[in-house]
C-alpha cells in the first residue's frame, strides 16, 4: 500500500507585521480529515517538521464556532496522534525515496516556517522530479515556496494551483496584518491560481500536483489522492 509523507509546520505561531505573535500552528481539519481518510484507506502516513519542531493545532481550528459539530472529535483525534504529533520525523532526515506522496496541511504556521525551509524544498524537488503527488491544502502552498532549482527558479512556476485566497484571508480577518499574502506570492511567484468563490472546496490538479483551496477542500482533496494512489 501507499505511504504517505504528511508534513506539518513545527510552530505554534504566525508572527504578524507588528511583529505580535499570532497564536497558530496547523488547522486541525486539515489534519485529521485527510489522515483518517489516508489511514482508513490503509495507507501509512508518516508525520514530519522541520528540525525542533513541534507541531500544535492552532487553537482557533479547536474552536466549536469555526470547527462546527466536529470540534470535539478532531481534538480527541489529535490527542490520539499525540505521540507522533509529538515526536516527528526531522524533514532533514527524510528520505523522499520512501514516500508515494507528500501532503501539507495548512494554518499560517508554514508560512512562518515551512515556507523557507531548506529540508521541504530538497523533498518537494526530489518527489517532483520523480513524479511522486504533492498535494498542499489552503495556507499549505505557501510550503512550496521552499522548492527552488539552480539558479533560484521556482519549482512551481507556471504550474496551476488553488490556494487560501486573498479574499479569505480578509473575510478571517488577518489580512491586514500579514505580513503577506499566499496568493499574491504565489501568483507573483509565477503560479496559476484557480479559485472558486470563498469556503466553496475547490480541487485542482496539475499533473503530480493537487491543491485544495480551504479547510472543506481537505476532504475532496484526501479523496482524490486515494483514488490516485489506488490506480498506480
């Protein structure tokens, strides 16, 4: 069966323009929703960070108010992934080799760290280049900003995408502190965005590459990697 790399940001915040620190880490939808339909598909899924990092759910995706019905059920899934939550595998110890697809949750905790990580960007060109699934679900492209070849080209340029989107960012009510934007980087970045209207989940693929645009994107888009992973 398939195995999985899900790689989750290791800090517990977003650092905003005024230089606060924004309680953050990863959404907790993002995680659980695509690893329980990952597992259950009998896939092994390996959680990684970036060196010293541990990774946190950002408290707000616990929230009743923003997770709905299923706010105590996904803390109660988290709480049973503790020990690998707690101890994951460094990316700087990865081997890309090992892995059929690399799947990034989002929050705004990778762009505070996976975004520039030197480790993600050797596994993202490796998996790329051996035409492994790369799948990023909303904030989780900004991870793919850490991918460049030789000469500092981007990996993704010209690829087509879907990502958090501006608007989304301002109707959560952070975007007038960040410290930038997703989709304006990507997009400047030399991406192809495709977006659907704000919270409508939103798939794209692009060959090896499948994004999802929000939080109710991590179902379709865990979905259509195991019908993938199921052809091969």
């Amino acid at each position: 069966m398939a195995r999985i790399l899900m790689v989750l940001s290791g800090v517990d915040h977003w650092t905003l323009t005024d230089a606060g620190k924004h309680p953050s880490g990863y959404w907790a939808e993002e995680f659980v929703v695509p690893h329980r339909i990952l597992t259950g598909a009998g896939f092994t899924v390996d959680i990684a960070a970036p060196v010293g990092g541990k990774p946190v759910a950002d408290p707000v995706s616990l929230r009743p108010e923003v997770a709905g019905p299923e706010a105590e059920a996904f803390a109660a899934y988290i709480d049973a992934a503790a020990e690998a939550l707690t101890h994951p595998t460094a990316l700087s110890d990865v081997d890309t080799a090992d892995y059929d697809a690399i799947f990034l949750p989002g929050g705004h905790g990778p762009m505070e760290d996976l975004a520039h990580d030197p480790d993600l960007g050797r596994i993202l060109v490796e998996a790329d280049a051996a035409g492994k699934i790369i799948a990023p679900v909303c904030h989780g492209p900004a991870a793919l900003l850490s991918a460049n070849l030789p000469g500092g080209r981007w990996l993704f340029a010209g690829r087509t995408l879907t990502v958090f989107t501006n608007e989304e960012e301002r109707l959560n009510g952070t975007a007038d502190r960040a410290p930038w934007l997703v989709e304006t980087v990507l997009a400047a970045r030399g991406a192809v965005v495709r977006s659907a209207n704000a919270w409508e989940a939103n798939i794209v693929v692009d060959g090896n590459l499948y994004s999802g645009q929000n939080p109710a994107s991590s179902k379709p888009l865990a979905e259509s990697l195991v019908a993938a992973l199921t052809e091969r």
